[in-house]
C-alpha cells in the first residue's frame, strides 16, 4: 500500500446532463473553486454553440480546442479532483459511455424547469450497469419549475434510483428564497444575481427558530417546516454505504449559473465521493493499491493537423504508479511500450509529468499503437473489462467513390474506428463495409476526415437495420445461422460474429427460431 495517501485523495468524476440543463455552468464553478480560473472559459468555447453554420464544422473546430478540457484537474480543500469532461451533443454519446468507464463515480444535473429528459435516462443507464455512484444536481431553482417533490418522484421513476435530498429549496422563481440544509441544518438565503458566500449561511438550530421565519417570512417558513417533517419522515438518515453501491443518490437544489448551492454540493462531494475504487479484468480484481501499475485507455483524439497523424490516448491508472520513460507491457499488442512525453491535466494546461497514481488520467501521445480498451500493465497478462460496445442506431454502406484510393480507405476507416468515432461492420467472408453510428453527424465526421486526413472519398448508402447483435452459440450451429444469414452478418472489429436485424420483429423471430444462439446487446458477454 506504497501510495495510499495519494490514492485517498483523488476523486475521479464526470458530469453529465441532458444538453442545457447546465453542466458547463457547473464545471466552470466547480473549476472557479478549485482555482483553475482560466480553463473556465476553455469549458465554455468547447460548448458547441447553438445555430453554427454548421454543427459538424462547429465540432472540428471544438475538436481542436477540446483536448485541454478533456480532463480537469484542480485541488479543493487538499484534494486532488480529476472532472473528466463528457460531450453533450447526442450524436456523441458512445464517447460519454467510454468516459464513464473511467471516473468513479458522477454528478447528474437536471433541469428543475424540465424534468428527466431523454439524455439524462440514456446516461443513468449506463451508470446503472456499473453501479456508478450518483450525486444529482436540481439546477436552475430560480425558474419556475416542477414542484420538489413531484420532480423527486419524476427522477425516481423515470431512472430507477432512490433518492436522498441533503438541501431542501424554499420556494422557486422570483419568489426562491434559498435552500435548507437537511444536514447540518443551516439555512442558505439566495441572493439574485449575486454570488453565494458564507455570510448568507444562517446556522437555524431547531426550524421552530423564528430566526427563519424572520429570515423567509412566515409562509415560506411555515412550508419549510411541513417539507422537513416529511422529508425526515420518509428518508431518515443517508446512508454512505447505499450511495457508494449506486443504491441511494444524494440531492441538493441550486441554481449553478448564480453558484447558489454549488460549494454545498462540492464540499459532501469530496466528503462522500468515492476514492479510486477496485476494477475488473478478466483475471479478477485489480485494487488501486495493488504495488505494480496497470491502466487502460477510454479514449482516443486525433491531433487536427492532417499533416501529423499523431493522436492522444487518455490512459486512465487503476493500480499503482505510472513513470515516465518507464517500459510498459501492452497487453493486447504483447509488446513493449514506454513514453517519454506523458502529460496531466493540472493547474490550466497540460504538463509533461514524471508520475501519477490511481485515478489520474494521462495523456500519452500515440502514432497508432493504441485501440480503445486497451490495457497497459507492469509485465502482467490481464486485461481490464467493463468497454463494451452497444448496438449503433443508424447504419450505412460505405461506397468508395476512388478505387486508386482503397488502401488509404481502409487505413482511415480502421484507424477512426480505433479512436471510437464509430463502429466497422466488414461482411463476413466478404468486403462489404458497414458503419454504425448513434447520430447522423459522426458521418458527416467521418467522411470530412476521410478526405482530409487520408484523400479518400466516400459515400454512404441508409441501411434499414434497427440493432446490431452480437451472436454466440455452439460452433455448427452458430455455421449454419451464418449460412442462412449471410446478409445479415458481419463481423466487428475484433472479428466477433453480429447479427443485423431489420426490426424488432425479426430480431424476435430470429431469436425464437434460433434457441441455441445467444444474441447479446452488447459486445461483451
Ligand atoms: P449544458 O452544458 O448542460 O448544455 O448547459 P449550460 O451550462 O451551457 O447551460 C445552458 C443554459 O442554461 C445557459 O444559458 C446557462 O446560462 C443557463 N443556466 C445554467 N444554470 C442556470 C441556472 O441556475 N438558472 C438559470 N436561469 N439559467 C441557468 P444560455 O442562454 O444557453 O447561454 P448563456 O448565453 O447564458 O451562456
């Protein structure tokens, strides 16, 4: 346990939100607090704007800015807190997915105006599979939104988790007088268009108080009274453990673009959050205080300039420390791998650093050694589980459009695939290639960076598939289904067998005329 003062004081997160509920209003307080003042506006010009010319053009130019938010790093209260950032366009939600294989748990804003919007349902359910420990955000309290407890039981329903509300809001809109603490029962008067500091926190011993009716007024006060024996009645106590397992998810109300209710929520976050947490390989459990270093890359970004293919791997530590100039057994690859360069995230730009221990993320530069998933470790064998991939939702035919241009095609389509922008389906025993992607704008993507990066041109033909599955079974019988099914079946990037169904129908009909065939929903079974 040679590093476990550095291990208890990380906290890995991400935030995420349904786009607009204000995720990038919160990092940026959340980085205000931690000092970090200059990456704050970086937050706000990797947004991508509303009404650009157009989205795709908007997302290159984010491309080239977005690595130096990718991760932020900051110190709060001796600390070390590592935010990775999450995109919020929908198109690009496999990327969040692959982010939140890497944090330790996450801070989910929604909209109090709003409600559970779809976004938000997508990204819990991914937090669900992990049991990714959840805090929730109720933002914007200064509008007239839902009323508390209808938007608890909304969340509750909607996303399937218990939730435990730590601050309790007076009121809302123009008439938002400020939140309660249920915890350490003190009162935080709202001020509009001013910052929260500590002199607007009123200790209030007991809420028979008349400090708070003097304070709220006595209507308000008295509503506060009648929510809080409800709300004891009901909760009770948190229990730390129910919201380390993923069971029980702590709320505070706020509103993040007046900091209302922020440092609340920060200060129990590192208070509660979890520290580095334990990863699965296929070998079992890999502790962060395991002495020998092992990690695994969640995301990979090329570099803009068509000149240089040079990209980023963003190497998540999981067990031991890292070291600079040090030999690395790549385990897929079955080589050796050591980097000279490797960077952090710290203190407003990134920086060349000599170590870094479990929950960091390090930037690696990579001339196309690295896929995602993959696993670095210090001689062992093992690799990290828990990437899969899921079915993609719209699906097309490439078509080159220059034959002297194949080789460079096919070059350009393994390496974007590589980095995750989208999934490669190649016709089983044939050439046909398919593109899986969540959004109509990772095509677009893909064929501008086609074309510039590697001087190939394509189109893509629609495709009326509705999910991709991934097939296992008994060796001849899984023969004869791909016999039958020829137009059907594909073979992923690693050369697994999925089956592309048209409809839920025929995913149904195959399922029940094929008993002896499994079909997963996720690449890993
Ligand atoms: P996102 O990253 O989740 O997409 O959301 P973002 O933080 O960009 O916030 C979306 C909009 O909501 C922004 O307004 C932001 O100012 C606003 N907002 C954030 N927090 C609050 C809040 O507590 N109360 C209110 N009333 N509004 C809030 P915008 O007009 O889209 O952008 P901007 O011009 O204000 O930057």
């Amino acid at each position: 346990m040679k590093y476990i003062n550095e291990i208890n004081r990380r906290k890995t997160f991400a935030i995420i939100s349904h786009p607009d509920a204000g995720k990038t209003t919160l990092t940026e307080k959340f980085l205000l607090f931690g000092g970090a003042i200059q990456v704050a506006g970086a937050v706000k010009s990797n947004k991508i704007k509303k009404g650009a010319t157009s989205d795709f053009m908007e997302i290159e130019r984010q491309r080239g800015i977005s690595v130096a938010t990718s991760v932020m790093t900051f110190e709060y209260k001796d600390m070390l807190i590592n935010l990775l950032d999450t995109p919020g366009h929908k198109d690009f939600a496999e990327d969040t997915y692959r982010t939140l294989t890497a944090v330790d748990s996450v801070i989910l804003v929604v909209d109090s105006v709003n409600g559970v919007e779809e976004q938000t349902r997508r990204l819990m359910e991914v937090c669900r599979m992990r049991d990714t420990p959840v805090i929730v955000f109720i933002n914007k309290m200064d509008r007239d939104g839902k009323f508390p407890f209808d938007l608890l039981d909304e969340i509750e329903k909607e996303l399937n988790i218990s939730l435990h509300p730590l601050t309790w809001p007076i009121n809302m809109g123009k008439e938002f007088k400020g939140v309660y603490n249920l915890y350490d029962k003190s009162l935080n008067l709202f001020t509009p268009g001013q910052k929260a500091t500590d002199e607007n926190s009123v200790p209030i011993h007991d809420l028979a108080d008349k400090l708070l009716d003097e304070k709220v007024g006595d209507r308000d006060a008295a509503q506060l009274r009648e929510d809080a024996e409800l709300l004891s009645g009901v909760y009770g106590d948190l229990d730390a453990e129910d919201y380390l397992k993923g069971r029980v998810a702590p709320v505070f109300f706020g509103s993040a673009v007046n900091n209302f209710g922020v440092k609340e929520m920060l200060d129990t976050f590192i208070r509660i959050a979890p520290t580095p947490e334990d990863r699965q390989t296929d070998k079992g459990l890999v502790k962060p205080t395991d002495d020998k270093f092992s990690g695994f890359i969640f995301k990979i970004h090329a570099n803009l300039d068509p000149r240089h293919r040079d990209r980023i791997a963003f190497l998540r530590v999981c067990s031991g420390r890292f070291e600079r100039n040090k030999n690395y057994h790549h385990v897929r690859l079955d080589k050796d791998v050591r980097f000279s360069a490797p960077y952090s995230f710290m203190a407003r730009q990134k920086e060349v650093i000599d170590d870094a221990y479990p929950g960091d993320v390090v930037g690696l530069f990579d001339t196309g050694n690295f896929k995602i998933g993959d696993t670095l470790t210090e001689g062992a064998d093992f690799y990290f589980t828990g990437m899969p991939s899921f079915s993609p939702e719209i699906f097309k035919e490439v078509v080159n459009k220059d034959p002297m241009k194949t080789k460079q095609l096919e070059k350009g389509l393994r390496q974007l695939t590589d980095e995750g922008v989208a999934q490669l389906f190649t016709q089983h025993n044939g050439n046909r290639k398919i593109i899986g992607c969540v959004g109509d704008l990772q095509f677009e993507v893909i064929q501008y960076r086609l074309l510039q990066e590697y001087g190939a041109s394509v189109n893509f033909v629609p495709l009326a598939f509705y999910k991709a599955c991934w097939i296992t079974g008994e060796k001849k019988k899984l023969e004869d289904f791909v016999r039958f099914k020829q137009a059907n079946v594909m073979e992923d990037k690693d050369g697994n067998l999925v089956y592309l169904a048209q409809s839920e129908w025929f995913l149904n009909t195959e399922r029940q005329n094929n008993p002896d065939i499994e079909f997963h929903f996720t690449s890993e079974f």
